[in-house]
C-alpha cells in the first residue's frame, strides 16, 4: 500500500501569506502597542487551546492503551476491503497521535465529537486513504453516504462506495494507462 502523498502549498497561498505578513508588519508599525497586547491575548489563547487538546488526546491514548487494529478490524464484516479498513486506521490514527505515538480508534468513535476532527481535516484524510488504497474521488456527490459521514465506520463505508482506480492493458499507441472502474 503507497503511502500518503504529501500535500505541498501552492505558490498562490504563499503570495497571500506574504502580502497578509506585510499588512501586519505595517500594522504594527503604526500601532505597536494595540498589536503586542492583541499578539498576547491570541497566543495565551492558542497555547490554552493546544494544551488541551494535547491533555484529551494523552487522556483517549491511556484509555485505549492495549488497542489495536486487530480490533478495528474485527468490528467490521468479512466482506469489507481490509486495505481500506487499514489505511482508515492508520490515518486516522496518525493524525490524532500525541508525543510520538498512535491512538488507536474504534469504529463506533464520532469523529468530530469523539475524536475532534475538524470536517475538513476529515476530507484531507478520506483523500489520503482514497490514494493509498486506489479509489476514485470523482462523484463524491453520487455517493449515497456523502455528508452522513459521522463515525470512524462510516468512512470505511463511503470509501467502499466509491470506485476502484484500476489499470488496464497498455497499447503501444494510448497515453492513458489509469481508468476508473
């Protein structure tokens, strides 16, 4: 199974970064008092926020100690695509890991209230998982659990709904070597 490919930042959210950093270096140039104090508050903000977040994943990581994808695994039927349950799980797990290490998931877990996951970190790991076990993301719309996603479980169900990318034989004369089935 292929890792998951690193996402790179366009050229254009750089450009944006640097005129934003330039109006606020100009900003802080005119008003440098107003802009350290606001510079305060939002990092005592940011550093409360990060510290616990960091205490409920340390505390959901000691809760499953022990867990595994074994288990994971065995919660789903024998006819579900092991690579996907796999890759959902490794995902997943990934992302939420704390100090280095994985917290294992389970499949009943809700991923925004359980779990946390912002909606569009979700959709940054639905692609991730998508690639590696070679599904198609065209026509997400189509699919009959599109927006009804809320569990770990369901996940694995809507990647099982979407097509399989799947190679073809290749005439010497055609260019295109992937289709979707």
């Amino acid at each position: 199974m292929p890792a998951a490919p690193v996402h790179k930042t366009p050229v254009r959210a750089w450009l944006f970064l640097a005129a934003l950093l330039a109006g606020f270096t100009g900003w802080l140039w005119q008003q440098p008092y107003l802009v350290g104090v606001l510079l305060a508050v939002f990092g005592v903000c940011v550093g409360i926020q990060l510290v616990w977040d960091t205490r409920s994943r340390r505390r959901l990581a000691v809760a499953r100690q022990g867990g595994s994808i074994c288990e994971f695994a065995r919660s789903f039927d024998r006819s579900a695509d092991t690579w996907l349950i796999r890759a959902v799980y490794e995902e997943i797990s990934r992302h939420l890991s704390v100090d280095g290490r994985a917290v294992p998931v389970r499949r009943q877990d809700r991923c925004e209230k359980d779990l946390r996951i912002d909606p569009d970190d979700l959709d940054d790991i639905a692609r991730d998982v998508a690639f590696r076990t070679r599904r198609s993301m065209e026509g997400i719309e189509k699919n009959p659990l599109y927006g009804q996603v809320q569990t770990v479980g369901d996940l694995v169900s809507f990647l099982e709904h979407q097509p399989r990318i799947v190679k073809r034989e290749v005439s010497p004369d055609d260019d295109s070597a992937m289709i979707a089935s």
